[in-house]
C-alpha cells in the first residue's frame, strides 16, 4: 500500500510539473481494456481466455511538440477463478484485481507513413514504466504502439486503439505479478 500511495504522489506531482505548459494540447481518453497473462511470447495467443473483468481505462496525455507526448494512464481489471494467469489453468483459488499506473511518452510517427494527405489516421510507438498490483505489487518496463482515428475534422474527438508490452522487473520471483500483454480500446477527447 505505501508503494501503491508512493507512485500516486509521483505521478501528481509529475503531471502538475506538465500543466504549467498550457500551451500545448491535453487530451483525456476513456475506455476499456484487456489482459493477456497466459505466459505466453505472442500478443495475439488466444483472445478468447484474456481478462476482461472490470476492465476500465483512462489517461491523459500531453503533447509537447507535434510527434511527441507523454501520457500518465490508470487502468482496473481483473481475474476470475475461471480465468488463467500463466499456467495456471482454472486453478486460481482466489479472484484477483489488476490495478496498474503507465507513464509512456509517444512518438508520432504515421506521417513518415502515410504523408499529409491523411491526417484523420495517427500511428504511434510508446515505451515507458509501469507499477501494477495482481497478487502482489510489481513494476514494468513497458513497450507498444497504437493507432488513433479522428472521427472530426477539428481533431477534437477520436478512436484508439493500442496494445502495450509489460515486462516486469521481478520476473523470476513475482508469482502472478508477471509479464504480460494489454490491450485498449478508449475514446479520446481533446481539452
């Protein structure tokens, strides 16, 4: 708890350093989200079994130049009896609830792509840490990339949807609090 409390601080304090930027755009997104912990490599390894349980999603996020964010993200969800985490086939004794916190910073990088012609589609990278709570409490290294949609002209309101990598810190020893794979479907919206 005093790690979970320890990171919430920091993250408010970092995010109150950013706001005294306002001249750069802020953008909140809301959505949902999915875990992949079934051990393993590939990202796409039976959607079917991920977790889905209370799976809510939000962030903000601030970009600083045109290529370039940093977004602070809080994500729930959570893990059944009926549910695997790694090996584990039906065999948790337990629920368990998944509480993570991301910082990432971005890199636009869809015009290299698709030239100026098509501004309503953005691709991006991210990589950043994570601090997230299954069982116990663990911290990640984390890697991914998204793709984001304008549905307006204004580039007010969008789309998007990204997958992110969690390598955790403490692999060997961490039990549940493990690598593995998460999803995000969300709504953007700009400040």
């Amino acid at each position: 708890m005093k790690k979970l409390i320890l990171i919430a601080l920091l993250v408010s304090f970092s995010l109150s350093a950013f706001a005294q930027r306002s001249d750069k755009d802020w953008y909140l997104s809301v959505g949902v989200n999915a875990i992949n912990s079934l051990g393993s490599q590939s990202p796409i390894y039976h959607p079917e079994d991920w977790s889905f349980q209370n799976p809510i999603a939000a962030a903000v996020e601030l970009n600083w130049t045109e290529k370039f964010a940093i977004e602070q993200s809080i994500t729930f969800n959570g893990f059944t009896t009926e549910n695997r985490i790694d090996s584990d086939y039906n065999n948790l004794k337990e629920d368990y609830y998944y509480l993570s916190f991301d910082t990432h910073v971005k890199y636009y990088f869809g015009e290299h792509i698709l030239g100026d012609r098509i501004d309503w589609l953005e691709l991006y990278v991210n990589a950043g840490i994570g601090f997230f709570h299954i069982d116990e409490t663990n911290m990640s290294a984390n890697l991914g990339g998204g793709v984001l949609v304008w549905l307006n002209n204004s580039r007010t309101f969008g789309l998007r949807a990204q997958t992110i990598g969690k390598f955790a810190f403490n692999h060997p020893d961490s039990g549940y609090d493990d690598n593995h794979y998460q999803y995000h479907l969300q709504a953007v919206f700009k400040l």
